[in-house]
C-alpha cells in the first residue's frame, strides 16, 4: 500500500512502469498546473501557491484500493494521508520548482497548507512553497516548473495559470510554455531516461515558466 501511496517517489525516481503504459513512453504523468504568487505588504515576493491536476488515468490509479466513502469518493482521511506522503516525496525533486534571477537560484522552504480535493475525476495536490528568504519586488524574477527526468510532464493551464496575490502595482507576467515540437521523446531509449535523476538537466527543456517584471 505505501508503495502505491508514493506517486513521486516511486514513479519519478524509480522510473518503472506501474501503470498501464508502453515501457518506451515518457512523460507518464501529466499534470495541468495553476499557480499564484504570493507577496507580502510590503511588496516582496514571499512564495508560490500551486495547484497541481493530475490526468485522469493516474488519478485512478493513484486511489486504487485505497477507502473510499458511502458515496464511492475517497475520505477525507484517504486524501489527507496522500496528500502528505506526495509532500514528503517531492522534497527529493525540490518540488519541481525553481526560483530564479539570472542565474541566481533562491531556495525554498518546506511546503505549508498542503490537501489533495478530488473532483470525482482527477486529483489536485495544493500546496505552498514559501521562499526560504522574501525576494524585493522589483526587477526580473523567474519560476520554472518542471520534472528533470521529464517522467512526468507539467503543463500550463489554458486560462490564467498563473496569478499574482498581492503584487505590487505595475508588475507583469511573461509566461513561457515548452515548444509542442521539442516534447517528443521517442527517439530516445528507455534505458536513457532510467539514468536521470533530480540532479539532471534534460527536463529543463520542457520548463513551464513563468516570468515576473516589476517596475
């Protein structure tokens, strides 16, 4: 039951195919991402507030066997319990998110206010990541989104994925999407993909970001 509890754990670092998927595929998880960015009174940037969905086949997967309701939905015990062991095992992977100006990377802090909701459908994780120190507003800052071994594949919202709580007046978000042509992996081997780890640079090519200018 742990095992399968440890969706990040288990398939982002370990690479094997629990799921009902062709061995040669990757991504093998998809995740729709909304994100707000959180600043203080005082105009400084103080984190990041994600909403994570996953695609509905992972979803099903993730909640099989676990208890479930008189109406057929996980409880509330069963989605709190995933939520914290997601939370514990993202911390390997940085959480997938990287703050950054130039070539500055700001660390963040251990994830706050974390629940998983489940629509019936597919399964959200939220959660805050606070930066481990306030960033001043202004200026050019960063916030890159993605899985180094591309095992599993984020992707912008359509609409509004990405929201400033807070910020200071004139500020702008540049959202930068990863091009359609460059996510085909099936040129490359599996044995290729099983070799990353955290540490590697090959998913950063398919980096959700999201740039904020503030005057």
């Amino acid at each position: 039951m742990l095992a399968r509890l440890l969706i990040f754990a288990v398939l982002a670092a370990s690479g094997l195919a629990a799921l009902s998927v062709p061995a040669f595929a990757h991504p093998h998880v998809w995740v729709v991402v909304n994100s707000e960015l959180d600043y203080a009174p005082d105009g400084s940037l103080t984190g990041v507030r994600h909403n994570w969905t996953f695609d509905e086949s992972f979803s099903s997967y993730a909640l099989q066997g676990l208890e479930n309701g008189p109406d057929g939905k996980p409880t509330e015990k069963t989605l709190s319990d995933l939520a914290q062991v997601n939370i514990d095992s993202l911390k390997d992977f940085d959480y997938f998110t990287y703050a950054k100006r130039g070539k500055e990377q700001f660390p963040f802090a251990p994830p706050k206010d974390y629940s998983l909701t489940y629509d019936g459908t597919a399964l959200t994780l939220h959660f805050t990541l606070p930066l481990q120190k306030p960033l001043p507003s202004k200026g050019q800052t960063a916030i890159d989104v993605y899985d180094p071994t591309y095992f599993v594949a984020f992707q912008l919202a359509d609409n509004d994925p990405v929201k400033l709580a807070g910020g200071p007046a004139g500020c702008t978000v540049n959202l930068h999407r990863p091009d359609p042509a460059a996510t085909s992996s099936t040129t490359l081997s599996e044995g290729f993909f099983n070799a990353l780890t955290s540490t590697s640079n090959f998913g950063s090519q398919f980096s959700n970001r999201a740039t904020v200018s503030c005057p």
